[in-house]
C-alpha cells in the first residue's frame, strides 16, 4: 500500500511499479490531466469523490479583456465575434451534460462518496466522433473537454452512464434537520443521517449549558439571521486600483458573528470546537482582526480552505449585501454546498 498525491505519483521512486489497483480520493476535484500520472501505473481505477462539491481549482485568463470594443456594428469583424465566442467558452468553464439522472449524483460534506469503478479491460467508446474534413482518413476524431472544470469523473460518466458508479447515501456529520436542504436540493432526497449524529445538539457536549435561556444557542441546530434591511453592506477590497474585481467584506455582519461566537463560548463551548467560515478572504482578515487574539483557538477560513474539516459548530458569514441583489460566485451551488 502507497500513499501519495497524484502527482507525487510520477516521482523517480515510483518508477517502474505497478499496481494491482489505484484510489484516486477527491477524484472531482482533481484537474483531469493530473489523474492519468498515476493511472498508467495500475491495472484497476476507483475514482472517490462528489461532484457536487467543489470542482477543481481553475484559473481561467478572459482573453476578451483588454480588447477595444468597436463603437458600430460595421467594425465587428466576424473573426472578432469567433474569438469572443471561444473567450466566453472558457470562461463559462460548462461542465458536460450528465443527462437526465445528473440530479440524483452525490452525497453531503464528504460522508456519502460517488465512487467510480474502472477496469481497464473496459473498452471506451468516444463521446464525440467526427470525420476530420479536411483529411481523407475516416479514423474519429476524440474531443477535449470544454474545459478544465470537466474532471475525469465527470466524463467517464457520461460516457458510460451511471451504472458505472456507486452512491454511498449514509453520513455521519451534520444533524438531520441540517441535512434536509442538500438532500433535496441537491441529492433528490437520498441522505439518511446516521443515529450518531441525526439528533446530535451542542447541549449534549461535557460542560455546555442546556439551560431554556440557552436554548437557542445549544439546543437549535440550525440559526439564520436575517440582515435584510440593516443597512449591512458589502465593500470591495479594491486590489487591482479600481473596479468591482476585489474581495470582499462586510464589517457589520462581522459583529453579529463576533457576537454569535461570544454567546457560543459563554454557553460553555470551547473555541477550539467553533469554526467560522465565510466566501470572502477579505472577511476572514476582517474577523480574524475581531477574534483571534482573544480566541486563539479559533478557527477562521474560506469555504475552499476549510472544505473537509468537521466542528462542533459552524458560524458561515456570506458577506454580499446590496442594492443590486448580486451574489457573485455564491450562486454556485456547489460552492454553498
């Protein structure tokens, strides 16, 4: 057995070993060229992973900026139109349709596990086969994913269909009542919550106060507050000297999860088990200026840093308040998820 990162995979000390099989973990959000270094070493593939979490991390250049926009219709030339189109497709970074059961792929914070089972005996059948036009061989013609977002999971899918993959549907993490929306709304109702922690409170934990006056605090799984209409608005961290392309933070919503935390820690909950996580990394700089020297413990981290990592009690601070009603990347439900 052999523990290493796929790309460490390719290393001098791994030369010339072969395996009888290989377990690829975070499968979807590993960037797809990355995954066959150590595929070519195994004789059977296993993908883990959920694709509806985060995908992997992709920075994608808009080759559109910085271009001239033309002031009439008679400027816009149709090569000019062509290279928008192919800018706006990288952009997009679309992931390939999965067809009409896409919905039912998936699982909730890690727990249930998608796992993808490749022998390499199987036979693969292109997705996408077109005569070449301007040669006169009639061998068919394998198209690139769309973009990097498109993991390797993702296209073994929907090449072979979902019979190829396993749903593990049983976690072991969050409180039912707080498993309820993902499982909806992302994983067609299919979640079951484990008796360990379906009915789990902080009320429970050795030294917490259970108390009716704490009740909301300890005895509540899931707390909203709703600042519509305060006046709690966004600001741009400014790095590029102008624009809207900054990161953001909101020092008002800031206090209110001060002081959430503070009412969490008076109830008798150690800091140590409160993660505070928020979109933004303007705002964790904003509440760690807050919080960490009074509370060294803590933990504060954006939703891609802290991905993974389990507490007793999770304060999420979404940041994006204003007129416009814009959310910005938070509209990507598998960054929310």
């Amino acid at each position: 057995i052999v523990l290493a990162t796929c790309h460490g995979a390719g290393g001098r000390q791994m030369i010339n070993i072969q395996f009888d099989v290989l377990v690829i973990d975070e499968a979807t959000q590993a960037v797809e060229a990355v995954c066959w270094i150590p595929i070519f070493k195994a004789k059977k593939l296993i993908l883990a992973g959920d694709p509806m979490q985060l995908p992997p991390t992709v920075i994608a250049i808009d080759k559109s900026k910085g271009k001239t926009k033309p002031t009439t219709k008679t400027q816009t030339s149709s090569s000019t139109k062509t290279k928008k189109k192919k800018a706006d497709a990288g952009r997009e970074a679309t992931p390939v349709s999965l067809g009409p059961d896409a919905s039912k792929v998936g699982d909730a914070a890690g727990d249930g596990i998608d796992e993808i089972e490749i022998d390499k005996g199987l036979q693969e059948t292109p997705p996408v086969v077109k005569p070449t036009k301007t040669l006169k061989s009639s061998s068919p013609e394998l198209k690139p994913p769309p973009s990097l977002e498109v993991t390797l999971f993702d296209r073994l899918e929907s090449m072979y269909g979902p019979q190829l993959k396993r749903m593990l549907t049983v976690q072991y993490r969050m409180h039912e009542i707080i498993c309820q929306f993902p499982s909806t709304v992302l994983y067609s109702s299919r979640l079951e919550s484990h008796s360990s922690v379906a009915h789990h409170l902080l009320s429970e934990l050795p030294g917490v106060a259970n108390d009716t006056d704490m009740a909301d605090v300890t005895s509540t799984p899931v707390v909203f507050f709703d600042t519509a209409g305060c006046e709690y608005f966004e600001r741009v961290e400014d790095e590029g000297g102008g624009g809207d392309e900054g990161s953001r933070r909101n020092e008002n919503e800031a206090m209110v999860v001060k002081g959430w935390v503070e009412k969490l820690v008076e109830a008798g909950v150690q800091p140590s088990q409160i993660a505070l996580i928020t979109p933004y990394q303007a705002q964790v700089t904003t509440l760690t200026s807050l919080l960490r020297t009074s509370m060294p413990e803590l933990e504060i981290g954006t939703v891609d840093g802290m991905q993974g990592r389990e507490k007793e009690a999770i304060v999420l601070s979404l940041v994006r308040s204003n007129d416009k009603r814009e959310v910005g990347f938070l509209k990507e439900q598998r960054r929310l998820n």
